[in-house]
C-alpha cells in the first residue's frame, strides 16, 4: 500500500477498520463509474450504474444489506453518518434517493457525499460516484430489470470519509406496474337483453401490466361452471353461455386485480321469452252491433314486462281472424261495427318483447249480432237528443317504457256528435311531429310514440272537443331502462 487511500479505497474494505481518517480522494474518476456534475448545492444529479463489476469474487449474501465497514476511531474533524436515508422512486430503471445531513459536521464542514452500491450476492461495495457530490439527494440510471442491489451514503471531510448510512431495505428494479382498467363495450352499458335459448357470447376488455388476476362472480356467487365457460387472455375475458335460460338472468360482475389494485365492472343480463295467453276471457254483453269483453293478466309474462294484448275477431261463416287492437293495455274492451246477423268469436294474446304468446285465450260462446225488431212509433213521440259533451269512459294510465322500444297510450272517450282529438305533451300540443302517430276509432283514442327516448317522459294528455264541450284526461309517460333481475 502506498501512503495514501481514495475513500472508495476504504468504504469498499469490509474487514480491515482504518487506523487513522482518510485523506481527501483523487479528483480524477475511476473508469469503471460514469459522473454528472451536480448543477447546484441541491441539484438531483442522474447517475449511472458503474460500467463493470468488481474483480473480487462475489459470495452469497442474504436479504441483509452487508455489514458497514467498522467505523474508523472518533475524531472530531470526521462528520458522522448522514441521517434518514430512504429510497424516493424506483423505476423499470432508475432508483432514487434522498438523505438528511449528518448531526455532526465536523471541525473542517463537509465536501459533499458519496453513494455506494452492491449487488445481491455480492459483498464488496462500490462507489457510484468518484468524487463528493454536495447533493442530499440522487438518482442512479440505467438499470437493468430484475436488478437487485443495496445502497449506501458517506459524508466526506478533507479529514477522511465518515461512517456509512445503509438503506435498510434492498432496492429491486422490476417492471412498471400499470393499473387495471376495464372498459365495457357501449351495448353492455345498459341491461343486455337475450332470448331463452340464444347464446350470449361477452367479451370484455381489459388493461393491466403485468397481465392481471380476472375474475367472474353471478349475483355474488361463483359462476356455474357446469354451464358458464369463461376464457381469459392478456388483454379481455369472455364469458360464453351456449344455450341462455332464464335463471342465467342477474347481475354479473368481471373482477380485475394486480399488486392490491382491483377494477370491477358489472354487466346486467336479461333472459326473456314469449310469454303465456291470459288466464281466462270471457262474453260479458252483447248490444246492437257490439260487444264487451273482459280477460284476466297471463300468470307468466316471460321475465319481462307486458308491451300489451292483441285483440282478434272472426266471423262464423268465414273463420277468417282479423286484429281489432293491438298493444292494447287494459283487460276490457268493447268492440263495435259488428256486422248484424253474424256471430263472432274472440280471442286475445299477450305480448311482450320476443312477440305474441304462442297460443291466445279464446271465448266459449259466440256473440249474435241480432236484427233489431220493428216496431210500429206510437204517436206524440218525441225523439231522444243524442247529442252528449265529450266523456272519458277510460282514462290515460301512467305509464313506464324502455328506450328504444315503441310504446302506445290508451283511452276511451264517448261523445255525440264526434269529437276532435287533441294530444299534447307537457301541455304542447303534438302536431306534425313524424315521431308521434295517433288513431282514433270507435272512441277509443290511440298514441304511438315510436323509439322513445328518455327525452320522451313526461305529461301527456288526451283532449276531447266537439259544439257541446270539452274533457282531457292526462298521465305521465316514464322512459328508462328496465332494473335488472
């Protein structure tokens, strides 16, 4: 050895303690390490990591960072360890670092710090940087992933390098994590609506680095794996039904997780089908050229709510069946312009999304529509006045649609002479607007709004006028998405 040593000479020697305080090291840089000057006192300077390793061979250590070099005899001139050192970023290459100065400068104040690094496996300690850096705070590059090292800092005096600060955890160099992300496609957003039997094929996206944990539960529960297969890749997750029933109707929930992060998304699926006739019809009168029917609700509606019933007639002699209402809500109806001397039967079917119930309710007995018996006016009599002032036999129902899907609203007026038919909305009056259709035949007023919107709910009402006066009814028509079974 000669009559002097650098302080990399001596923080790298583990064993051997210094029997007197260093002197200052040589300005010049070593050639294994790469230096940037610190562009002020408090710069951040970005270090690279020393271009070749240490000669000596290494041997295993454990996850302990080695033990500091014993520190050289007290000395009034030399700074004890800097304080608080602790690792700030890590990157997929780079490592930061800060510290707090020592509580004790010395009697000569210091030159700056100096950064040591070892690798996992190694024991030798070598200097990041080859001369003090008046900096508390530093960032090491051009690291490589999987990197695994120890770090420690130094304060330097002219009098010689004071005791190590070790990071008392081991830095690793690994790949940036991203967080999970789910992005559900625009037609799941709202309840995904499939028939009995069809399949349903989902495929939802996802994002996530490294690739992450995906997960599905139904109601809560895990899936049924007996008939749900689910097949997940790097980027999406699906989930294949082949033949949809309706118990596979719920709320599903895709569960993306990574490193203690997590991203849920739920998709809402309804599982439909035709649903039954009703329950019973029956004949309840029969006058003149009409008559009066009454049914009872089918008992299942297919697990989706009623778009209304379809009303048939047919003549006897014909057999011949013609619709009289369609999407017709209430239970009661009367139907007129019956022909006389012919008698009919009735039926009605329920309707909802997938169409008409396979089969209808259908009346027993026929209805005789009867020649009127002539009889012979008497005299002195006096003439029965018809005429009669616009009255509301049924009134508007309120009323909750589902966008996109046609809806129509139903009432009955009775009035002599016939009355003009006014519909309005929010007290507007509906006029010209292609997106509304009305009809009105045998007083039983009609208002079909096609592919409502949810700019659709509100007020609406039917007006009813002719010489003798004026009635309206009104009801509130609501558009929004089916809640989820």
């Amino acid at each position: 050895m000669t009559g002097e040593e650098t302080p990399e000479t001596l923080a790298c020697r583990p064993e051997e303690p210094a029997p007197e305080p260093a002197k200052m090291p040589s300005s010049e840089p070593t050639e294994e390490v790469a230096v940037l000057e610190p562009s002020g006192e408090h710069s951040n300077p970005e270090l690279q990591v020393p271009a070749t390793q240490p000669s000596t061979p290494a041997a295993p250590i454990s996850q302990a960072a080695p033990e500091a070099n014993k520190p050289a005899p007290p000395s009034e001139d030399i700074p004890s360890a800097p304080m608080q050192l602790a690792l700030e970023d890590v990157s997929d290459n780079s490592a930061a670092v800060s510290w707090e100065p020592p509580e004790r400068l010395g009697r000569l104040g210091i030159q700056g710090y100096v950064l040591e690094l070892c690798r996992e496996g190694a024991s030798e300690w070598v200097p990041v940087n080859t001369r003090p850096l008046m900096v508390t705070q530093l960032t090491v590059r051009n690291l490589a992933l999987g990197d695994k090292f120890f770090l420690r800092v130094s304060a330097v005096s002219s009098a010689g390098v004071g005791p190590p600060t070790t990071l008392d955890q081991l830095v690793h160099i690994q790949a940036a994590i991203e967080a999970p992300k789910i992005r559900v496609p625009r037609h799941l957003r709202q309840t995904y609506i499939r028939q009995v039997g069809e399949t349903i094929n989902l495929q939802i996206p996802f994002q996530g680095n490294p690739r992450p944990q995906a997960s599905w539960t139904h109601d809560g529960h895990a899936l049924d794996s007996q008939r749900v297969n689910v097949r997940t890749g790097d980027q999406d997750s699906i989930l294949f039904i082949r033949s949809a029933q309706r118990t596979d109707s719920g709320c599903y929930e895709l569960s993306v997780r990574l490193e203690g992060l997590e991203a849920k998304a739920t998709i809402h699926i309804l599982v439909i089908e035709k649903p039954a006739p009703p329950s019973s019809i029956r004949l309840l009168d029969v006058w003149g050229c009409n008559a009066a029917l009454e049914w009872t609700p089918p008992q299942d509606t297919g697990n989706t709510d009623l778009l209304g019933y379809t009303v048939q007639k047919a003549d006897k002699k014909t057999g011949q069946w013609f619709n009289v209402l369609e999407r017709y809500h209430p239970t009661t109806c009367t139907i007129s312009d019956l022909i006389v001397g012919n008698s009919y039967s009735f039926r009605v079917f329920s309707e909802n999304l997938c169409g008409l119930s396979a089969s209808a309710a259908s009346t027993k007995e026929l209805a005789h529509i009867q020649k009127a018996d002539i009889i012979a006016k008497p005299k002195g009599f006096v003439e029965r006045d018809f005429l009669e002032a616009p009255t509301f036999t049924q009134p508007l129902a309120d009323h909750t649609s589902t966008p996109g899907y046609s809806t129509q609203l139903f009432c009955s007026v009775r009035a002599s002479p016939k009355p003009k038919i006014i519909w309005m909305k929010n007290k507007m009056e509906l006029q010209g607007d292609p997106k509304y259709r009305t009809l009105s035949e045998q007083g039983i007023c009609t208002l079909e709004i096609r592919k409502p919107s949810p700019f659709d709910s509100g007020v609406y009402t039917c007006k009813a006028i002719n010489m003798l006066g004026e009635a309206s009814v009104d009801c509130r028509l609501e558009v929004k998405a089916s809640a989820s079974h």
